[in-house]
C-alpha cells in the first residue's frame, strides 16, 4: 500500500495501519533513487517504498527508536523490543560481496585476537562495538573509492542504454552496488563477532599439548572445530522459536552493538559528537596505551592498601595480598583496586537492567564473603594450599605432577598410589560446587518458570503466529530459512565428529561421543534460554565432565566428550 505525498514526499502522518495504526515517514526522492533498482524505474513499475513500521515516530525524525520511548523504563526483554528496536525496513540487500568479504576479514582479525587473549592471565574481550565501528569506516571508504554500480547504470541509462546492463557494469555492481547499509554491516558485525566463539574448543587441544604432551594433528583440530561450531549453530537454528523469535530473547549484552549500527546509519553523522568524542577517545587511547602495556605495567593494578603496606612482611603481608593483591593472576581478590589499562575496563554489564546487574553485583559480593570464610576457617584444609588457584595440587600445596601421572592421556595407577590424590585450593573447589549448583538451578528454573512458554512458542511458529513484532515484519517480507537445513547441519556435524572420534587419537569411544551429543541436546538449551533473556549463561562444561568419568580414567576423553 505505497502511499502518496502530494505536498512533499517527506512524512505521512496519521494514516491507519492494519499492524499497530501508525504509519511512518516515507523516503523522498533521492532516497528512492538511491535505494530502488533501475530496472524497476525504466520498467515503469510501482516503487514499493512504503516501510510498515509501528507507531508514529517521534517530532525530532528520529528513526533509532519509536515514539513514545523517551520516558519509558525498560525492564523487560519485550519492554527492550518495544521501545528500544524500531521496526525500521529498508529492504536494502544484505549477503553481498563486499559485506561477506570484509566479515571474512574481520573474523580473522576477531578470531586471532580472541586467540591471543585466551592464553593471556587476564582474559580481554573485543567489543563488538569496536567490531562494528572499524567495518563503518571499511565498508563506506568501500563504497567510496570503488567505481560504484549503480552510478555507473544510472550514467548509461542517461546515454539511452535500455535493457540488461553491459557484462562490466554488472560486475562492478556485483563488487560495489551502492551505499554501504546497516544490513551489510550486520552482515560483518555478526559474523566477526561470533569468530572468537571457537576459543573453548581450542582450549582443549592446547591442555593435549601443554599437559599431557601428546602429539596433535591439523585433521583433529580442524575437523574438531568445525564440528563443534556446525553442531552449535545447528542446535541455534532448530531452537529458532524460543532463542531468535520471542520478544524476551533479547540478548541484553548487543543491544549497544544493535544501537550503534542504527545510529551509524540512521542519524546524521556530518557533525556527529558521539563519532567525534569516538576518534578523540579512539587516538587518546592508542597514544596512552603504550603506557601500562610497556612502559609502566604497574598501571595495570593500583591497589592503595598493598602501597600503604608496602613494608609489611610474614603473614600480615600474605594476608594483605589476599585481600588487595590482583596485579597478578589468582593473587588475590583485588579489593579496592584500581585499574589504568584500558585492557582491563569494559563496559558489557552496562547494557543489562538494573535489577540484573545488581543480582551480578551481588553475587560477586558474596563469592567475595564465601571465599574469605573457607580459607580463613581453613574449610577442606584450605590453609594448607595457596588462596587462589585452578590448578591440581599436591597435599604440600605444589603443582601436581600430571605429566608423570596422566601416561598417553591416560591414568597410571601406580603413578596415582605414589604421588596421591590432587588436591584443589579452596577457592576453586567453592567454584566448583556452584557451578554445579548452578546447572542444576538452570534446569530447574526453565523447567518450572519457562516450560509453558517454550511450548506455547513452538506452537505459535507452527501456525505462524509470533509475539514479537520484528520477527512476524522479516516473516511477511521475507522467506525463512528452511528447518531441513539445520537438520543437515547437524548431520554434517555428526559426521566429521564421527571421523574425528574413529580415525584421531582423541581416546574418545564413538558411543561416549554420541552420548556427549545427546546431552549437549539437553543441556546447551537452557543455557541460550537464560542468557537470552538475562543477558547470563550458565557454563554447563562441569556436567559434561562429571558424565565424561564413565568412560574411563582418561581426562583427554573427558574434554572431548
């Protein structure tokens, strides 16, 4: 239903709308030549420019959210997709050369920086928004600098070209079509983003490595990751109704990432402070980095009790490092320390309600309490190990020898009889009775709470009904990816982890392997559930290595499995 602006073509306001009974701004001409394919205009055929958004948009032409919102406190993943996504559609192409290109790119850079920092003792993160932010500037110079595809039609039309465009304009076309849009952005924000997922795979062949010196092949990794992440995207897809589709699956932690792309692309950027307080902070932190990272490391961690104690000596000083030590890793708790490396200060906890970031707040306060308690009231022997530390120890508190116990990845008794059994700090073994704890909350509160809903969700996409407004938009404009397809993802995935199991020296028996896939099925689940909803996953890994111990005493088995 294109509607017709006789006076301007600027804003059509008050016109009824089936959906919501709001109309929105329709483009004007420059916008609809810059956006409409040519062969549509020389055709004579209508522009459908119409974008069927809800509610009026506010007095200021903002298009970054909906009206209304100003004043509105977002509590709730449907308060969040209410007020805080607009239902804003250019119907701009999204899978292009350039924007699979440049997310190849980018995912490297993301997947080798995420590699680097896995290994490092304090574990860093690249925001998405920096993701973001450096394919803005990469894919506009792109557009910019490239010969153009549509300039190029709209210059032989003018020439009395009629038709299909000559083979050298459409390849120019297939490289650089247009404006750079926020659907090809997307295209590169997500797919960067989700390239340093593969770090925890990797974590296992390097404990292969490190600890139990046993030999690696390409085929195993290779193979190994790509299974995983094929199987994990499979599961995404198959879960689509309850993870992608309702209007609480949010995900709360990209929601600065989802505003920046709007704001890139949907507000003016000529003068933009935000972007210029962007490049003044992006500088000053390059030029000040040099700083903490080589010159004077001591910025990393400042803590003024350890300074004001600098002299102190025996248990007062071991006490003091405890509580305020943190310059290291597992040295202390940190208390009241501060950091100047830039590394170290993120800002993901923002993008969560306040209620969620209190119950975090909280949580960290009371590991703060737990931990203090079990080791000063030497709870499990805890004085007889070091505060903090996630490594096995012997009963006197050393490295436990597992090289000389763990003999081809597998256990040797006699090695077991001599050396005892490892000990763990007390610290860690507090995080290992919560975490389990906490599996065992997962299931039940989806269970108990969410149940209903995940049924009444799976039968609303069955007969294509869908609560959140965005979703039933891309349903009647768009076509949806088959479900078959992630059934043959997964197949795939099953495959290769099936050669993997039965070819490579991975200790791994194939019924163990299948059974890890069934409870990945379950388990992998609820865990997107709640981290889509409260912006917190729950590691579920301690599970897997708990049932891992019927395969025998082999613990590479155990991170296979």
């Amino acid at each position: 239903m294109p509607v017709q602006d006789p006076i301007g073509d600027n804003t059509v306001a008050g016109a009824l709308n089936p959906v919501e009974g709001k109309v929105v701004s329709v483009p004007d001409h420059g916008a609809i030549n810059e956006k409409a394919g040519i062969d549509d205009i020389v055709a004579g055929k209508e522009l459908d420019s119409e974008i069927k958004v809800v509610q009026a948009l506010s007095e200021s032409g903002s298009h970054d959210k909906d009206a209304a919102s100003d004043d509105v406190i977002i509590r709730t993943g449907a308060d969040a997709s209410l007020h805080l996504l607009p239902l804003r559609d250019d119907f701009e192409p999204s899978l292009t050369f350039r924007s699979l290109f440049l997310a190849t790119c980018l995912s490297a850079f993301q997947a080798v920086m995420s590699q680097i920092y896995t290994f490092k003792p304090t574990s860093v993160t690249i925001s998405g928004t920096f993701i973001v932010l450096i394919a803005y500037f990469l894919g506009n110079a792109w557009a910019a600098f490239l010969p153009r595809g549509d300039t190029l039609e709209a210059r032989w039309r003018e020439k009395g070209g009629e038709g299909k465009p000559p083979l050298w304009i459409r390849v120019v076309s297939f490289l650089n079509h247009g404006p750079w849009n926020i659907k090809e952005h997307a295209i590169c924000a997500i797919t960067a983003t989700s390239a340093s997922n593969a770090a925890a795979s990797i974590q296992v062949f390097a404990a292969q490595d490190l600890f139990y010196d046993l030999p690696l092949s390409a085929t195993t990794v290779v193979l190994s990751v790509i299974s995983i992440g094929l199987f994990g995207y499979g599961i995404c897809g198959v879960m689509r109704p309850i993870a992608v589709w309702h209007v609480d699956a949010v995900y709360w932690s990209t929601l600065p990432t989802v505003k920046t792309l709007q704001g890139l692309h949907w507000q003016e950027l000529k003068n933009s402070k935000p972007l210029r307080w962007f490049w003044y902070s992006f500088v000053g932190m390059f030029v000040y980095e040099f700083l903490p990272a080589y010159i004077w490391p001591w910025l990393n961690s400042v803590s003024i009790p350890c300074l004001a104690a600098m002299h102190a000596t025996g248990a007062k000083a071991a006490t003091l490092t405890n509580l305020f030590g943190g310059a290291t890793n597992n040295e202390g708790l940190g208390l009241f320390t501060l950091s100047f490396d830039w590394q170290y200060i993120t800002s993901f906890n923002t993008s969560l309600p306040l209620v969620l970031q209190a119950h975090a707040a909280l949580g960290y306060f009371v590991c703060f309490i737990a931990m203090i308690a079990i080791y000063y009231s030497n709870a499990w022997d805890a004085k007889s190990q070091p505060f903090m530390s996630t490594r096995l120890r012997s009963e006197d508190g050393s490295t436990y020898p597992i090289a000389k116990v763990f003999t081809a990845g597998v256990l040797n008794k006699d090695a077991l009889a001599k050396y005892g059994i490892p000990r763990l700090t007390g610290s860690f073994a507090y995080a290992m009775f919560m975490a389990n704890a906490a599996i065992g909350a997962l299931v039940a509160h989806c269970f108990l709470f969410w149940g209903g809903d995940v049924v009444r969700a799976y039968k609303s996409a069955r007969n294509g009904k869908y609560d959140d407004r965005h979703h039933a938009h891309m349903a009647k404009h768009y076509k949806e990816t088959p479900w078959w397809w992630y059934i043959v993802v997964l197949v795939i995935s099953f495959i290769l982890g099936i050669v993997v199991v039965a070819t490579q020296n991975i200790t791994l028996p194939i019924w163990a392997y299948v059974v890890s896939l069934l409870l990945g099925i379950f388990i992998a689940p609820l865990s997107t559930l709640l981290y889509s909803r409260y912006g917190n996953g729950i590691a579920t890994n301690n599970l897997s290595k708990m049932l891992a111990g019927v395969t025998g005493y082999a613990p590479l088995r155990g991170y296979a499995f």
